[in-house]
C-alpha cells in the first residue's frame, strides 16, 4: 500500500525540541525527493522544507531556515523534520508530501499529518 | 517570493451547477501550477498539475486553465464530495513554494 505515515507530534515548550518522523511504503523511495509541508490551526498551507533524493541537497522556507532540519534515512525509508527552538507561531498540523516526480515541486502523496503544538 | 491570490474566499453553489475558482500570480509562474483539494480533517489531494493536467484518478469534471499570471480551477456539475476548500501552488520559483490562501466551497 503507498502511504505516507507520520509520527511524532505532540505538545513541546517554546526553545525545546522535537522531531517528526515520516515512514514511506510502497513505493521507491530513493526516486522521489521529499517536503514537509505545514498548515497552522484554521490557515492555508505553507511549504517547510525539501530534502533531495540522497539527502545530499535541502531548501527551507525562510521562516523555519536555521531552526528546522530535514533528513532521510533511505535504509529506513523514513524522512524527518528536526524542529529546534521552535515558537508559538510554529504550532501546525505537519504533513510530509511525496513530489510528483522529477523533482517537479508539486505534491502528490500526503501522510494524515502530525499536530504539533508549542506551548509552554 | 511569489504571493499567489485566490479569489473568492468562499465560493456558494448548488450541487448540479458549475464552480469557477480563480487565482492569481504576482508574477508569472508559465504553466507550473498546481491545484489541490482538501476536505476538513484531510491531507491535500493534487487535482491538476501543469495548469491543466488531471492527476491520476481525477474526475474530468474538474479542469484548469490559464497561464502565466491567472488560472481558473472549474468544476462543472458539482457533486456533493467537491464542497472542499482548494487551493493553488506555484513551482516555478522556488525556494519558497507558494500556495494560494485556499477558497471554500460551500453547498447553495
């Protein structure tokens, strides 16, 4: 079955952190590059970050860049968003999303997503 | 950054009828435009990529048009399942990727 199935989210005080875990399943994972992409309570969404397909290359919206990490484990087929110091403003349901293909940008499996509040 | 625009915010129609959605971009993003539709408590699904290509298991009631700066999503016959809040995405420049601030479907 292809899915994306996330993990992790939770409650975390502001300047803690916590990390976030997507596992894929059945498909290849090493052909697809991979994003989290985040929507806050009641909001539109807002793209996080992108990880390349080896994990040698990743991108950042500017408001999580040199706060939030993205990562894979190809051997785990798993993806991660390491949130650090993250703030109020950061409370979302996260969603890791499976680029279409080619690196085309554009997103066309989405896990059921995983609510992460910042709250002291 | 790109800002992408939808418009209306809310969008009422009766079921059987046809559904025009628009959005607009600050600049031109050619044709890499994407729509997605997303029921409450739901992940996005991709509806349209290339500003008018159906995705994989997409109803062809659903269509897009448009390039450049303007895009329209239509929805022709609306059926009970499509009241969903859509929005539009731009790959055409990135880093970031921008999403539209959505519009709501509602039932008439």
């Amino acid at each position: 079955q292809v899915q994306l199935v996330e993990s992790g989210g939770g409650v975390v005080q502001p300047g803690r952190s916590l990390r976030l875990s997507c596992a894929a399943s059945g498909f290849t994972f090493t052909s697809f590059l991979m994003h989290w992409v985040r929507q806050a309570p009641g909001k539109g969404l807002e793209w996080v970050a992108v990880i390349w397909y080896d994990g040698n290359n990743e991108y950042y919206a500017d408001s999580v860049k040199g706060r939030f990490t993205i990562s894979r484990d190809n051997s785990r087929n798993t993806v991660y968003l390491q949130m650090s110091s993250p703030r109020a403003e950061d409370t979302a349901v996260y969603y890791c999303a499976r680029d279409h293909f080619g690196g085309s940008f554009r997103f066309d499996l989405w896990g059921q997503g995983a609510l992460v509040t910042v709250s002291s | 950054e790109i800002v992408m625009t939808q418009s209306p915010a809310t969008l009422s129609v009766s079921p059987g009828e046809r559904a025009t959605l628009s959005c607009r971009a600050s600049q031109s993003v050619s044709s890499n435009l994407a729509w997605y539709q997303q029921k409450p408590g739901q992940a996005p699904r991709l509806l349209i990529y290339g500003a008018s290509t159906r995705a994989t298991g997409i109803p062809a009631r659903f269509s897009g048009s448009g390039s450049g700066t303007e895009f329209t999503l239509t929805i022709s016959s609306l059926q009970s399942e499509d009241f969903a809040v859509y929005y539009c995405q731009q790959y055409n420049d990135w880093p970031p990727l921008t999403f539209g601030g959505g519009t709501k479907l509602e039932i008439k």
